[in-house]
C-alpha cells in the first residue's frame, strides 16, 4: 500500500538567552515597558526625567506585568538629535543601578553607543536594544559578545534624524528579511551567541505607512528560523495617519489590537507605554490558541 502523506504539528523551544536567567518564548509571550528618560520623546518626553520619576513608573509597568523594562536616554522620534553618551549614561545609569537593586526582571538599556552600553550592562541591565542594529557603533558587537547580553537587532533605514525623508524599498519585506539573515551571520561570526539575538523589524523607523502595514502583514516570516522578533508600535505615527487624528490617547486601543494580532502571528516580545491592555490581550488571544508555541509549524511525515 503506498506511504499517504500526512501533516502533523511540531513545537519547537524559543529562548532569548540573557546573563541574568533565559528568556522561554515557546509558549508565553513577554512585555517589555517603555521607560523614556529623556526630554524629548515623542510620546512622554520628559514625564519619567529623573531616578525617583523613572523609578516610580517602572514600578506601576511591573505590577502591571511587564517583564522587561527598556530604559533609554536618547530619543530616536524622527527628526530627534543626538546626545553624548555622558549625557545619555547621566540619564540612565542611575535608574539602572536602583532599578536592579529592588527588582531581579529583565532590564534592557536603549542605546546605539557601545560606551553607554557597556556601562549599563555593569550596572545590571541584561539586554541591548540597538535601534541601528549594532552598525552605528564598531565597538557595539564586541560589547555585546564579552556580555553575552540579549541582543534585540533592529531595522531602520538611515538614523532617526532623516529616516523619514522619503524611505524607499523596492520590496521592505525581502529588504528587511535580508537584513536579519545578513546581520545575524555577522553578529555570530564576531562572536555573539546566536541564542542570544532577537529582531525587530523597526516599525516607523525608515518607512512610510504602507511599508509598516506590509511589514505587519508578513510578522510571521521576518525573524530568522529559530529568533524571537520583538514588535514595537505602541503610539506610533502611522496608527494616527490610519485614524485621521494626532492625539496620542487615541492610540492605545490600536496599539493593543495590533498586538493581539502579532501574537497570533507568532511574535512573543511587545515593547509598549501601557502595559496592562496589552498583556490582557496577549493572555486572552494566548487562552483562544491554546497557548501553543510561537514555532509551531505543519512538518510533513510519512504514514503507512
């Protein structure tokens, strides 16, 4: 009798490996809370300036559920200058170090200056956001690997100061996928564990309102096989261009639809301002699709 070809579901184990403890993806996704400790971010710039303020809001995203709190002291809105890497560690290093002193979680420090991040990681954080994906800094890489830290490798076409000036991509999904597969070789070559890499596809980072909703069509063929992909959207420019509206409270409720969609779509790691909506709408789309794993996939076997 002939073999019939039949597809069975296959789970496979994502982990973000960390200094401090991994990171178990395959089943649970994890918030990361946005901390802006900086003047000028376009969301709330200057809300959070100084330790106790800074302190006080990590505090209400962890009881909130936030996981990972994201610390960064320079803004990268479009159109944003850069600051020294003095001023951004006189910024961040000190919530850093209170932070770690009361809380054992996950703290990432925001930063594409190896200096700034090598500083923070002695002072406790575990994690390195680099919104150029780890190409503005020659040093970034070798920080990162003598760490071994978790690395998030971000997209972004030209810096934050003129990354909105036209953006042009003859296709940004294959543009975008090309540029993970081809920093990841590189990244493992010098030295970084690839269990330690995660992408971002840098949504509003050099792309207009159609390249981001392309990209959030595509979620689930971004990362590299076996790489969790960290999603950012929260307040972002293009949910107000798809609402007709500016005002940034308008942008909560999309920032958690959008996230109950990407988790759908396998993504397990949202950096986001407003914490509990969107870890309520991960566990409820979680509890619909039976928490299964991000990599779960239909692989083909023989059956007599």
């Amino acid at each position: 009798m002939p073999a019939r070809r039949t597809l069975q579901a296959v789970s496979f184990e994502m982990i973000w490996m960390t200094p401090r403890r991994p990171l178990d993806l395959t089943r649970h996704s994890r918030v990361m809370g946005i901390l802006n400790v900086t003047p000028d971010s376009f969301s709330d710039g200057g809300r959070h300036e100084g330790t106790a303020a800074a302190l006080d809001h990590a505090r209400r995203m962890i009881a909130d559920g936030a996981e990972i709190i994201d610390i960064g002291g320079e803004s990268t809105r479009p159109g944003s200058q850069p600051v020294s890497s003095t001023e951004e560690m006189t910024r961040t290093l000190d919530v850093i170090t209170a932070l770690r002193a009361e809380w054992d979680g996950w703290i990432s420090i925001d930063t594409s200056k190896a200096s700034v991040a090598d500083a923070a990681l002695a002072a406790g954080a575990d994690i390195v956001n680099d919104v150029s994906g780890l190409r503005a800094d020659p040093d970034m890489a070798g920080v990162c690997a003598a760490a071994a830290c978790g690395v998030v490798v971000m997209h972004m076409l030209g810096e934050p100061r003129t990354m909105q000036s036209t953006p042009f991509y003859h296709d940004v999904v294959a543009e975008v996928k090309e540029f993970f597969t081809s920093r990841m070789e590189d990244l493992v070559q010098v030295g970084i564990s690839l269990d330690c890499l995660c992408f971002d596809p840098g949504i509003g980072f050099g792309k207009t309102l159609d390249h981001n909703l392309a990209l959030l069509r595509a979620l689930e063929t971004l990362s590299p096989p076996g790489r969790p992909l960290l999603l950012g959207v929260s307040r972002k420019s293009f949910i107000g261009k798809i609402l007709g509206s500016d005002d940034l409270a308008l942008r909560d409720w999309p920032t958690v639809a959008i996230t109950a969609r990407a988790r759908e779509k396998g993504v397990m790691l949202h950096r986001v301002h407003d914490v509990r909506p969107n870890i309520e709408a991960l566990r409820m789309t979680e509890a619909i699709i039976g928490g299964e794993s991000s990599r779960t996939v239909a692989a083909v076997c023989d059956r007599r």
